[in-house]
C-alpha cells in the first residue's frame, strides 16, 4: 500500500492507494485530514496516523512506500522523521530532482509548491490538457497546464477563510460569520453582507479568472477544482468540468509510479 500525505499550511491530507492501482485507480481507498501544527514532533504525528490507519482498517506493516509534498518546510523534517521511526520507510519527497512527467515553465521552478505541481501531473493525467486548475486552500491558487503537457504557470489569491479573518482580526465592528451561501448578493445585515462579499464575491473572482487563463490558454481549457471550499463555490461559477477532492494525492500517486 501507499501513502500519501499533502502538507498544506492549514490542513494535511492523507490517503491511501493500492500501489498497483488496484480497484480504486486513482481514488484513495482511505482518506483522511488532520490539522497542520508545526510544533507537533514526530512521535504525535506517527501516533496519529497508525490509529487513522488502524481505524481504517490498515496496518502499518502494509505499507510498502511513502509519497509526500510540503509547503511547511519544518514538517517536512517531521514526517520523513516519522516515516522512517514508525514505518520504517524513506518517503518520496516531491521535489527538485523528481521525476513529475511534467516541464515546469515557471521563470524560476523551484518556487512552484510542490502541491501545485501534484495537481498539475494528476490533472494532466486524468482530464488532459490545456486545463486550469483551482485549488481552494489557505490561498486560492490558479494553475494553468498547456495543451502540450507543459506547467505554464498561476496565480495566488488569499483564500476566503483568510479573508475572512482578516476582516475579523482589522475591523472592530465586524464579527466572524459562516462561509454559507447568503439570501441575495444585497445583504440586509451585517452577516449576510460578509457572506456576499466572501461568498459570492470570491465566485465572481474565480470566474473571471478562470475566463482569463482560458483564453490565455487559446480556449476550450477544462477546469479542475480541488480544495476543502470548492464544493462551496461550485454551485456559483458553474465553471468547473469536475471537482476532484483527491486531485493532489492523486498526483502523488501518479509521481510516486514514475520514480519506483
């Protein structure tokens, strides 16, 4: 079996494949998030995985590789740490020097998040090209992947959660509120207003780039979300070919079988 873990600044993500594809292809046959704290040593985390992956039913003597991205540079010590204490195991770091399938066009390549280009190789592989891909975490990332199987290159917006902190945290009259669709782009409260701006504003944003990157692109981009808020915003850009939960695992998966 193997593991793969997305360590992302809010969340990590981990999910289990079976190495050979078996039945769930690029689906994880377990998958799980758990909260990103830096100051966590490894012993905690190796604690809590093998009881996720005990109460999934796996054992840890099942696994037989470890396929990883960061973007916390601190937990990645942590987990190759882990890996090789609880699992015995020396993980696939995505990284300078990984073979992804992927040329990286970006002026300086090694500045890509390493989750970014995950995205790109499972995004390429499993919808082809040209496509643009959103991912929904602590930034909204755009990507944008060629015709031609070539990573061109993105944009970084602040995501909606940090948004709205930072609403929250800089505006003494202003309160914490729900990331929930509001009543009508008007809002007739304070709530609601928040709501509209976050919500539905962030969905007009993601449309109009999305327009963007594909005519940039030359047109007829398919459009990949991913990230723990996109099922949120789907329902206001009706912009998105698919939202695959599992798209940046499934990279990991993809990089893993290229470099074995």
């Amino acid at each position: 079996m193997l593991l793969t873990i997305d360590i992302g600044n809010t969340n990590i993500t981990c999910g289990v494949f079976e190495v050979d594809g078996g039945t769930c292809g690029y689906v994880p046959a377990a998958r799980w998030r758990i909260a990103t704290e830096p100051s966590r040593q490894p012993d905690e985390y190796g604690l809590i995985l093998t009881e996720l992956l005990a109460r999934g039913g796996f054992g840890s003597n099942e696994l037989t590789a470890v396929a990883l991205c960061s973007v916390v540079p601190p937990l990645t010590v942590t987990f190759i740490e882990l890996c090789a204490s609880y699992f015995s195991l020396d993980p696939l770091v995505v990284g300078a020097g990984v073979k992804t399938g992927i040329r990286v066009l970006y002026d300086t390549p090694r500045d890509v998040g390493a989750d970014r280009i995950a995205d790109a190789v499972a995004a390429l592989k499993l919808y082809g090209g040209p496509v643009v891909i959103v991912d929904f975490g602590t930034a909204t990332v755009f990507d944008a992947i060629s015709g031609s199987g070539e990573y061109i290159g993105g944009a970084i917006a602040p995501g909606m959660t940090v948004a709205a902190d930072a609403l929250f945290h800089r505006s003494s009259m202003l309160r914490r509120v729900e990331l929930e669709r509001p009543t009508s782009a008007i809002g007739k409260n304070t709530v609601h207003a928040l709501q509209s701006g976050l919500i539905l504003g962030y969905a007009d944003l993601v449309k109009g780039m999305v327009a963007r990157f594909d005519r940039e692109l030359g047109g007829g981009a398919k459009v990949v979300a991913t990230g723990g808020l996109a099922d949120l915003i789907e329902p206001e850009t009706k912009c998105f070919d698919v939202v695959n939960q599992n798209l940046t695992l499934a990279g990991l998966k993809i990089i893993h079988h290229l470099n074995v």
